[in-house]
C-alpha cells in the first residue's frame, strides 16, 4: 500500500471526527510508510475517536480545528498545517453532508427543495472542498508524488442519475466533481506528480447511511474499514494519467 508514496510521506484526512473519515486516520496511523497525519474536525476536542488515536499517536497524529463551511478556518488550518509540514503528499476531502438534526434531508420531490437546504449542501459538499484545496495548493504541488482526493458519491453523476429527487445532495456531488475536474486540469500546470480525483466510497456503515440502510441489499453494506482498504488500495494505484477521473471504491470508473 502507498508503494508511490514518498517513505514518512504526510497525509491530511479533511473531515476525520467520525465515520469514514476516523476510519481513514486509524489506518493511516496502521501504516508504517506514513510519517505524519493531520486530522481536521469542526471540533477536535469533541471526537472521542480523534481523541484516543491523538493520545496513542501524540508524535504522528496531528488534530486541527477546520469548518469546511468557514473560509477563514480554512485559511487558519492551512497555516496551522504549513507551520508543521512543507509538503503534504495526500489530502483527502471526506467531510460531506446529506442529512442533519433540522429539516434538511434529502428530497423526494421537487416540492421538497428549500434553498437554506441547498446552500448548506453546496457550503459543505461543493464549495467546502474547492476552498480546502485553494488553501492547501502550496503544500501539494511539489516535486514528490501527491494526491488531491475528493470524496464524492455515485449519485453525483449526472449520467447514472436515472432515480431522481436528492437535488441538493446530488446536485453539489455533481459541483463537487466539476470542480474536481477543474483542479486537475489547472494543478497540472504547477505539478505534474499532483493527481486529483474524484471518490465514491460505496454504500458505508455510518451515520450518514443510516436512515437508507434498509434499502441496501444484503451484504452490500460495507463497514468503514472496509471501504477505507478500498479506497486506499485505489489511492495507491494513481498516476498522473489518471487525475481528473471518477472513480469507485473497486477502480471503477463512473460516468461523468
Ligand atoms: N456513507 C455512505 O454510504 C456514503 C456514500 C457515498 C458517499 N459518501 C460520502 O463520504 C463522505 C463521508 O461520509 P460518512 O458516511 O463518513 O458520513 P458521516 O459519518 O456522517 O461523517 C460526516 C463527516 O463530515 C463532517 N462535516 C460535516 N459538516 C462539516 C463541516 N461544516 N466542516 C467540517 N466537517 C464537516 C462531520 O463532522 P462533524 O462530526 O463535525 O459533524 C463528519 O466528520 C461524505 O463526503 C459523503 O458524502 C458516503
């Protein structure tokens, strides 16, 4: 795993309070070729799982304080990050959101759409990520191999949507890899050991899947673990041939 990768290289998992994200920064710290891994969170301080990796890890694992939804908290992090790193070598946007506490869930019809809901899905599915990796190009376009990842999803592509309804989720997905697309072609420019993609992790055990589950087929639903193998497995096959694509969890692609 991560045989491309530079040896002790420095990776930042975007996103990393809960779910796929934790599950990311435990198996990254499983990895004796990764030196160092900043951990971002709205809070830090209130992930229990952040936490107990910070305190078994206090040399490799670094937490740091990132609303996807806050330009300046953004720009702080990346300051934060550049003062203990020059380079990062991978940066794995994973923090999304599709449901939460008030009303916004997703849409089963048009009569369903609120634009409060649609900003908030774009804030952190669309823009959040785009404005992680403005913040974060200086410490990825370097002369060692380095990947950009955004976490995405399949119902984000606009040619496999044959369901319909989920407008603000898919829609800022579909954002999402638009502006995935964009960074590949531009960041290539700067660095052409910078490869940038698209993820779909497939259906995971997390809260975010949970009021779905029931519709997943049996032994369809995978657990964080697994999926995290997954996409890593794909992450360390990357070359630069093959930024600006959309890809499953099993190295598939999907349409566009
Ligand atoms: N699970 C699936 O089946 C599935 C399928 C396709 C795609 N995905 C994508 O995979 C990614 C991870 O999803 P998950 O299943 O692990 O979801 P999850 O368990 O609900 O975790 C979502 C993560 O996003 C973070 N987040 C939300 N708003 C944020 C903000 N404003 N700033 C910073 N972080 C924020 C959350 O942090 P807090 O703890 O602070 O809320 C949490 O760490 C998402 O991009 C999702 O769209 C998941």
């Amino acid at each position: 795993m991560f045989e491309r990768f530079p040896e002790g290289f420095h990776a930042l998992i975007q996103g990393a309070s809960r779910g796929i994200g934790l599950a990311c920064v435990r198996r990254l710290l499983d990895e004796p070729s990764v030196g160092r891994v900043f951990a971002t969170a709205r809070r830090p301080d209130r992930s229990e799982g952040l936490q107990a990796l910070a305190e078994a890890h206090p040399e490799r694992l670094i937490t740091v304080p990132l609303d996807v939804t806050d330009e300046s908290s953004i720009d702080d992090a990346a300051a934060a990050v550049g003062a203990r790193s020059e380079r990062l070598h991978l940066l794995f946007n994973v923090a999304g959101l599709l449901h939460d506490d008030s009303d916004l869930k997703p849409e089963k019809r048009l009569a369903d759409v609120r634009l409060d809901n649609l900003e908030r899905s774009f804030r952190v599915n669309a823009f959040g990520p785009l404005l992680v990796a403005r913040a974060f190009e200086r410490l990825l376009t370097h002369r060692e191999h380095a990947v950009l990842a955004n976490m995405s999803a399949r119902v984000g592509s606009i040619g496999d949507n044959g369901l319909g309804g989920w407008y603000a989720y898919r829609g800022a997905k579909a954002a999402q890899n638009m502006f995935t697309r964009g960074l590949a072609v531009e960041l290539a420019r700067r660095s052409r050991q910078l490869v940038c993609v698209a993820l779909h992790p497939g259906t995971t055990d997390t809260g975010l899947s949970a009021p779905f589950q029931s519709r997943v087929p049996e032994g369809k639903l995978f657990s964080t673990e697994y999926t995290v193998e997954q996409l890593f497995q794909v992450i360390s096959g990357l070359g630069p041939e093959d930024s600006g694509s959309f890809l499953a969890w099993d190295g598939k692609p999907i349409p566009w």
